[in-house]
C-alpha cells in the first residue's frame, strides 16, 4: 500500500479536488483506492457526496471505532473506490483543534496502526490533508510515503510551499512533489517556471489551468468524473503516471 | 550460531551495564523515583534528529518493546535500536523496565 498526502501552504489550492480526481483515476486503472478528508478543521470531500456515514475519521482517531469501518463505497463510480469523511458536528471540529501534546501522541499512534491495519485492504490510501502546518496535516506527512504539495501561483502560497519543503520534507527526507494548480490561462509555462523559481521547479510534476468549467461546478463533482476528455482529466491522468 | 549466542550475550550484558550506570547517575543527581514524560507528538518529532525519530516513530506505533521488536520494524541492528531507545529514555520520552533477561521499552497506560 502505498500512502499519499496531499498537502499545500494555503486553503483553496483545490487540493480536495485533485484527491478526488486522483482517487477516482487510480479507481478507473483497477486500484482498491481509500480517500480519506484529514482536513478536520474544514471538512470538504462531504460536498461531492450526499452520504451519511455511521463513522468519521473523528471516530476512528479517537477510538470509538477501527479504521475500516469509515470506509464509504464510493457509488456511481468504479468498484475499487472507498471514502472516509470527516464530521463536519461544531463539537467534532472543536475537539479537533485541541493542539494537546499527549491527544495528538495518541491520534498519530492511531494513524500508524491503522495504516498497518489497512495494508492488505487497499492499493493506495490517498489523505487529503488540512492546509499549512498543523498536528492534523503533520501527523498525516509523518506516515506517508509520498507527499503531492498543491500551490497556486500567488506568491504567498508559493514562499510558504517553499518553506514547508525546506524545514518539514527535506529534513523528514520525505519523497515529495509539487503541483502548480489554477494557472490563469495566458501564463506561459516559461512564466510559470521564473514565478514558482528553482528550488519548486526541480519538484514540479504538473501545472494545471484554472478552467471556468471546474469552477462551475462549484465543488459538488468534480470535472474528472464528468469530463474525462477535459484538460483537467488528462493533467490528472498525467499526474497519477508519475507516482503510480 | 555459538558465535551469535556470545554476541548477543556481550549485547545484553552492555545492555545491563548500561543501566547500572543510569541508575547510578540517578542516584548521584538524586532524581525523584517519578519522572514527568514529554511526549512524543508530531512537532516533537519533526525536531528530533533523523536517527531517533525513526525510533520513536516505531515506539509511537508499538507503545511497548524490546529493542529487537524496534529492530524489526526499522530493519536495523538490534544492538543500534537498543542505543537509541536508551537515548530516548535518558531524554525522558520513555519508561523502561526489565523482565528477566528482557528489557522493554513502553509508555506508561494512561
């Protein structure tokens, strides 16, 4: 089993879009895939579905249930694809930001023997992780094989995506990639590469275009479950190439 | 195998010494019999040096063991791990404690 985080700097990179469409890709290609939503602060994956799961991934850090019971067969898209949601409950979210040393020493005990627990059930475990560095995201990173890093071209995102690398995956040594997301149409590939500078070039896998028609669709599917033709689609496709 | 017997013999032996020696340093310093744990949460290790946050990457997930069930898990030598798990005890992340010729390494049940 292979674990990927997907991770960025800043909220609103469409990393829960990319995890999705990732998931699905590696679904498609016959892969037991198991997307988790670890952002616990601001839970999103629920929006593309309409499910009502009998536990979250709340539940299962703190004890109440094992990890396979979050799974959610994914329905209407291929057989291999299994969900585990975050509660979006104001209580959940609150217990959530408790930043306890001791709780989140358990929570990351949790985690890693629950990846151990799933390592015969699925292919990949793809988390989709909450922004910027927090115990929720950093306890995700620590038990990952690879981490895909998210960023846009605002010069924000890309300095704290940059710091990130430098003081949390090259000192963890942590495998990671980065993808240049919602680059405004015009933006020449040269352009691209002077603005996210060398030290992102050398780990950049993918840019990809904002595309109205992912925006439109206002998080509630994603365009590589509608449109597997679109650009969108085949940066993902290229995507899962890459680290598949 | 007799040449493995006797090296695991001097390991364990080292081992003993070891704690005599922490024991003794307990002692001179007049340490309490109580030692307050840090914990070792995720931002503690991300500051840990590379070699011992493997370690304690296993101790998080096992919570009690020897040095050779560390070893197993990092697919170093036994004699490395057992160094490392000391060196995570005298920094106060973990409890040790023996049982006959074992020595385990764990974090108290809360």
């Amino acid at each position: 089993m292979k674990t990927i985080a997907i991770h960025s700097y800043r909220g609103g990179t469409g990393k829960t879009n990319i995890a999705l469409s990732m998931a699905e890709c590696l679904a498609r290609r016959e892969k037991k895939v198991f997307l988790v939503d670890f952002d616990l602060r601001a839970p999103s994956l629920e929006s593309f579905f309409e499910y009502k799961p009998s536990y979250f991934v709340n539940d299962f850090l703190t004890g109440r249930c094992d990890a396979k019971d979050v799974f959610v067969k994914a329905e209407g898209f291929n057989d291999g694809l299994f969900l585990g949601f975050a509660s979006s409950e104001i209580r959940e979210i609150k217990e959530a930001m408790r930043e306890d040393k001791r709780k989140q020493m358990k929570i990351l005990s949790r985690i890693l023997n629950g990846k151990d627990l799933l390592k015969d059930e699925v292919d990949y475990l793809i988390v989709d992780t909450a922004p910027g560095l927090r115990y929720s995201s950093t306890n995700v990173i620590l038990s990952s094989d690879l981490v895909l890093l998210v960023s846009t071209l605002d010069k924000s995102d890309l300095d704290g995506t940059k710091r990130m690398i430098e003081e949390i995956h090259e000192i963890l040594d942590m495998p990671h990639f980065v993808i240049i997301n919602k680059v405004p149409e015009g933006v020449s590939g040269e352009e691209v590469s002077k603005e996210v500078g060398d030290k992102l070039s050398q780990k950049m896998i993918c840019t990809i275009l904002c595309y109205c028609e992912v925006m439109s669709l206002r998080g509630r599917q994603t365009i590589f479950h509608q449109q597997p033709e679109h650009p969108f689609s085949r940066a993902i496709e290229e995507i899962v190439d890459k680290i598949s | 195998m007799k040449e493995d017997r006797v090296i695991e013999t001097i390991l364990e032996k080292m081992d003993r010494m070891l704690e005599l020696e922490e024991e003794t340093l307990r002692i001179i310093s007049r340490e309490g019999e109580k030692r307050e744990l840090k914990p070792l949460d995720a931002l503690t290790l991300l500051d840990l040096p590379d070699h011992l946050r493997k370690t304690a990457m296993v101790m998080n997930k096992l919570k009690e063991a020897t040095a050779k069930e560390v070893a197993d898990e990092t697919e170093r030598e036994r004699s490395i791990e057992s160094a490392y798990l000391n060196q995570l005890h005298r920094e106060d992340y973990l409890l040790k404690r023996r049982e006959g010729r074992k020595v385990i390494f764990y974090f108290p049940e809360e």
